[in-house]
C-alpha cells in the first residue's frame, strides 16, 4: 500500500474512532454530571479551544512546511520552546481572569485546570510527522489520546461532584499523545535531542498563520452564539441540527488539508510550477464528489434531518439545503489555502483571513435577523464563498482552476441526477442516494467527465 493511501486510512480511522469515543464521553457525562456540571465542562473546553490555538500561533503550520521542504528535524526545539513559552502566558492570564471574574470558584478551578493541557499539547510532534507525511504514529497518538480520556472519565466519574476530573481526563490524554509522539521521534532520530528554546524570529514569522487560525476558531461558534441574540434557542437547536451533519461530512475537508498541506510545500521547494497541477487536479476531484454531494443534500435534505434527529426538527430542512453548500465550499477553500501557505505566503494568508472574519460578521448577523436560522446558514455560505475567491486571488494566478470544459461535464451529470430524484417518488432514504449515485456516476462516464484512466491514475496513486 503506498504512502497516500496509508494516510488516508490512518487518519479516517483515527477520526472515526474518536468520533465514537467522543459521543460515548459526552453521552455519560451529560448523565452523571447534570445540566449544571456538563454546561461548566463545556464552557472549560471552549476556554482551551481558544487557548489551543493562541499555544499554537502559528507555530505548527509553519513547522509542517517547513519539514516538507526539507528543514532538518531539531526545528522541533524551537516550535516546542515557542509553544512553551505561550502556554505558560495562556495558563497565566486564565488563572488571573478566572479567578477575579467567575464568582463559582468551582468553574474557574476546571477552567485553569484545563488549560494546564496545553503544556504536554506543547510538545505534540504531529506536525513534524505531517510534513514527513507519515500519519500513522499521528492516528495512534490520536487514538490514544482519545482512549486515555475516555479511561479516566469512565474510571473516576461517578457522580456530578467529579466534575473536576475532566481536566483530569484531558491532560492525561494529551501527556499519552505526545509522550508516544516523543519516543518515535526518538527512534527515528535517534541523535536529536528535544531542547526546547524560544525562537522570537519563528514566532514571528508564523503570527500571520495564527490570525488565520484564531478568527476561524471564533467565527465557527459565531452563528449560534448570533442566533441566540437576535432570535431564540429554537432557531439555535434548528440550525446546530442542521450543522452538525454537515460538520460530519468535514471529515473530508480535514483529510484534505492534512494530506494536501505538505504535499503542496514539498512540490513547491521542488518546482513552484507544480504547485499549480497538483491544485487543480485537486479541485477536480473535490468537484466531482462534491458538487453531487451537496446538489443531493439539497433535494434530500428533509428525509436525512428527520431519520437522524427524528419528526420534530423537520424544520432544520431549510437550513440543511443552504448549510450543505458550506461542505463544498471549504473543501474548495481548502485548496487555496494549502496553496497559499505552501508558496509562503503567510502574510497574505493573514489578511485574507481577516477579511473572511468581517464577511462572516456581516453576511450571517444579516442572514440571522432577518431570516433566522435558514439567513445564517446563508450568510456562513456567502461568507465561504467570499473567502474561496479572495484567497484564490491573494495567490496571483499561482493556482490553475479546473476547465471550463470539464465543470460542464460534471454539472451535466449533476443535473442528471437531480432530475431523476425529483421526478421518482419519494421511497426509502437509502434507495433515492444509491439511485441519485448510480444515475450521476453513468451520465458522468457518457459525457466524460471521468475516464477508465482517471481511475487508474488514481488507484495507482492510493495502491
């Protein structure tokens, strides 16, 4: 099996079973904790979501190029002293904050305990594994990371007074990941030696990467957080149904960028003209499964909503229809910036992500007070798609876009295949997709859109 394929099941495998994990921890914490100690947990978590990306600045991306490109591995010193060093200021000033604002001493001791996390986070090689694209012992640390968490829960969480095991649970898993990520850097390198040291230069090259990173950590949770202001929990739990089945499908989109991410550096360091075939070779193929992907989410929207979540959030239809545009979408986004910041162009990176923080601010707050739940999933929709076109335009024609020619033939097929689901009576949800499927992959081959050798091209590649 070659490297491409190896990565990929690694990581679908390791997504997918933290996935599960993750739903078996939240399910028996909701339970034993309450309403009351699982809402605390959950404001702690987003704490150290945010604290995660400002520990990270940056950092880790620009370690991944940098190893794909052939930097040699003692980079890792300087990436970890870094991150040390702004986990020791994250951990500061939450403890200062928490404890002097939050009047439930409780809360704030979860919170501050939680941070703590990001010092073993500190020292997470991942990204170096990455930009070697050997994902493998990256799974596993994720995987394990999951498991130990997981254990801890299960372990010393028996009643709503454990509240504070929690953080518990999330530093040892996060000790377990990095710990395992440490011995098999260890092993493959076995004259390197882990010295952390802070590197200023670094961090400040690597800043315009952690805007980017920053602002999609706040406008992800923007939505929600506007609905429930401007309108009420109903529009909220209307379209946080309708989100989470399309986050689902993002499992694709992160793939993408893990994947994509040190491929594109190390075909630039290489020859800056292939940064430009292998993006639109990957935009054609996110269309292809893309663009049917969502065209069938659109017709099939209600039936997929109400099998899930059951009869009563029927209602979260019209936010699917719009909402699965943003799959798409981001996949396509997706490409762009792998390309952006592969060719080194964290600066423009930085800016483009700002402008795309003000669309979101503007488009989904409109969406929302206007039209509700079904506004926002527009304007998160207007706001990606605004994003897609400027940061291809930040590249300057680096990135070749997929012909004319071809975008027809798929929307020949796609179109096929929605007139056939519109016109068969509705039956079971399963039979309409493998139909829509079938219909879309024949019309597909007779317009060429697809040929034998496309999928031996492929297959070659994931063999």
């Amino acid at each position: 099996m070659k490297r491409l394929s190896k990565n990929i099941l690694s990581l679908f495998s390791a997504d997918m079973f933290r996935r599960l994990l993750g739903f078996v921890s939240v399910t028996y914490l909701a339970r034993v904790l309450g309403k009351d100690g699982f809402g605390e947990i959950n404001f702690a978590f987003a704490v150290l979501a945010y604290g995660s990306v400002l520990n990270n600045a940056g950092l880790t991306l620009a370690g991944t190029q940098r190893i794909a490109q052939g930097a040699r591995p003692e980079i890792a010193n300087e990436i970890v002293g870094g991150r040390l060093v702004l986990s020791a200021a994250v951990v500061g000033i939450t403890a200062i904050v928490s404890f002097l604002l939050i009047p439930d001493w409780t809360l704030a001791l979860l919170i501050v305990l939680m941070v703590f996390a990001l010092f073993p986070q500190s020292f997470f090689l991942d990204w170096l594994f990455q930009g070697m694209e050997t994902m493998a012992i990256v799974s596993y640390a994720r995987m394990l990371s999951s498991a130990v968490y997981v254990a801890v829960i299960f372990l010393f969480i028996t009643r709503s007074s454990g509240v504070l095991w929690v953080a518990g649970a999330v530093i040892g898993g996060d000790a377990a990941a990095a710990l395992a990520l440490l011995l098999r850097f260890r092993r493959k390198f076995p004259d390197v030696r882990i010295r952390p040291r802070f590197a200023p230069n670094l961090l400040r090259q690597s800043i315009p990467l952690s805007v980017g990173f920053v602002l999609s950590t706040l406008v992800i949770n923007y939505p929600a957080f506007i609905l429930g202001i401007v309108k009420s929990n109903a529009e909220v739990g209307s379209f946080s149904a309708a989100s989470k089945l399309v986050f689902f499908l993002l499992i694709g989109d992160r793939l993408l960028l893990s994947l994509l991410l040190p491929a594109s550096a190390r075909r630039y360091s290489v020859e800056p003209g292939l940064l430009s075939s292998l993006a639109q070779e990957t935009l054609r193929w996110v269309l292809m499964l893309g663009l049917p992907i969502a065209a069938g989410g659109t017709l099939l929207a209600e039936p997929i909503v109400v099998l899930v979540f059951g009869p009563e959030y029927a209602g979260s239809a019209a936010v699917m229809r719009i909402f699965i545009w943003y799959f798409l979408l981001t996949m396509i986004h997706t490409v762009f910036v792998s390309s952006l910041i592969a060719a080194g162009k964290e600066r423009a990176y930085g800016k483009v992500m700002v402008a795309i923080a003000a669309a979101y601010g503007i488009f989904v707050t409109a969406g929302a007070a206007v039209y509700g739940a079904p506004g926002a999933a527009g304007g998160v929709v207007a706001s990606e798609l605004f994003g897609a076109v400027i940061t291809w335009r930040a590249l300057d024609g680096m990135t070749a876009i997929v012909p004319l020619n071809v975008v027809v033939r798929i929307l020949l097929a796609v179109a096929a295949m929605c007139g056939m689901l519109a016109i068969v009576p509705g039956g079971p949800l399963a039979a309409s997709i493998g139909l829509g499927a079938a219909v879309y992959g024949i019309v597909l081959f007779c317009v060429r859109g697809i040929r034998g050798q496309d999928l031996k091209s492929l297959a070659a590649r994931l063999s």
